[in-house]
C-alpha cells in the first residue's frame, strides 16, 4: 500500500455569490524514496493541494492518509506533533529566525520535545555537512547567501526523519545557477533518506529533477 494516499480531495471557498472551488476530485499517491511535481500557474490550487496534503489546511472533502493514518482524525495538539513528526517542509522563503544561528535553526523541529538530545544535535550537524554547511554552523541567517539559507532549510526539514517532505516553489527566490543547485540537492536529500518528496513549483527546471510530473487542470490533478 503507497505511505501517501490522496483520495479524491475537493477545496471550496464560501464566497458572497457560489462557492469558489479550487480543487475537484485530487488523487495522488506515493511510496517511500518517491517523488513528484506538481506544474501549473498562479492560482491554479498547487499551493492550497499541498498545504491539504501538510495538514496545514483542511480538505472539503475527500481524504489523505499518511502511513496508514488520516491526519484529520486528530485533535488539534495531536494534528500538531504528527505534522511535526511525519511531514517536513520547505518553503519559497525558508523562514530562519534571524536571532538563531544555522544550527540552531536546524533544531527547531526537534524542541517541541525539550532540550534537543545529543543525537538530534549531531544529526543537525551531519545533515548541515551533507547541505554543504559545515563552516556555517554558528553563522545567523543574514549572514548567508540565499542559496546557503535554502539549504539550512533543507536540514531542517529533515532533521526528525519525516516521511514525506513537501516544497513549495523552493527556488522562487533564487538565481537560475543557484536554484538548479538546490533543486540536484532536494532529491539526492530524498534519495539518500528514502522519504517521500512533492514540490509545487513555475520552474520546467525544477520539474525535471523529478520523477513523476502532475498538473492542476480545472481543479483535478493530472499527469504533466
């Protein structure tokens, strides 16, 4: 059975007049060490899919399920530490608190827990080597190029093992030389933690580092 299961999923907004439907009928699914992209414009739904697929928003209807478990089932502190614990995100604006060095931004995820253990520390450390980041440990944010601070946020959503790591256009905000960079980085990341990978993104580029190609038409997702 695929860990990621998207069955059907349908969004509308309420608005003055008929309600304004974005996604009609969105099935997907993927297996741990997969990856996909999803294309398409602005205003398509690509965004609001994978904010329902990161439990971040809430489908009208239709189901996700993730390692066998609907999220949506969850109260809201339990929604929380599964999101925590089985999703990682990367976003166009990697969202590093400036008053924290890489390190420690690399370990947000883990303080939900307390003091991060040992382990958790050195396994920052080691995923900031793999992004290229070892000489940048107690650097802050603005300290960084783009590039480098995409990269911590790479770490950082891979820090607790996630089965599924969701981006969302991760190389908006980079130059082209920069951005084919960290689109060869996200999937070998994936590759080598054998999780699960879904990008929504503008960028034909980016699209081609992955495996399999999805597009928003008329609110149903189809193959690109």
């Amino acid at each position: 059975m695929p860990d990621l299961v998207v069955d059907r999923v349908a969004k509308e907004f309420p608005t003055r007049a008929e309600p304004l439907v974005v996604l009609r009928e969105a099935s997907l699914e993927l297996s741990a060490g997969q990856n996909a992209a999803i294309v398409g414009p602005s205003g398509s739904g690509k965004s609001t899919l994978l904010h329902i697929i990161g439990t971040l928003d809430a489908p009208t209807s239709g189901s996700v399920t993730l390692g066998g478990e609907n999220p949506f089932a969850l109260d809201e502190p339990q929604l929380a530490r599964f999101r925590n614990r089985n999703i990682g995100f990367v976003f166009q604006d990697h969202h590093l608190l400036p008053q924290l060095s890489v390190l420690e931004n690399v370990l947000i995820p883990a303080l939900a827990d307390g003091a991060p253990a040992r382990e958790i520390v050195e396994r920052a450390k080691d995923l900031l080597s793999r992004v290229g980041l070892s000489e940048r440990l107690a650097h802050r944010p603005a300290e960084l190029s783009g590039g480098e601070r995409q990269r911590a946020g790479v770490a950082r959503a891979l820090l607790l093992r996630p089965a599924l790591l969701l981006a969302d256009e991760p190389t908006g905000n980079l130059d082209r030389k920069t951005a084919a960079a960290i689109g060869s980085l996200l999937v070998e990341m994936q590759r080598q933690e054998n999780t699960m990978l879904l990008v929504v993104t503008h960028s034909a580029e980016l699209a081609g580092h992955l495996d399999r190609r999805y597009e928003i038409d008329d609110g149903r997702l189809v193959p690109a």
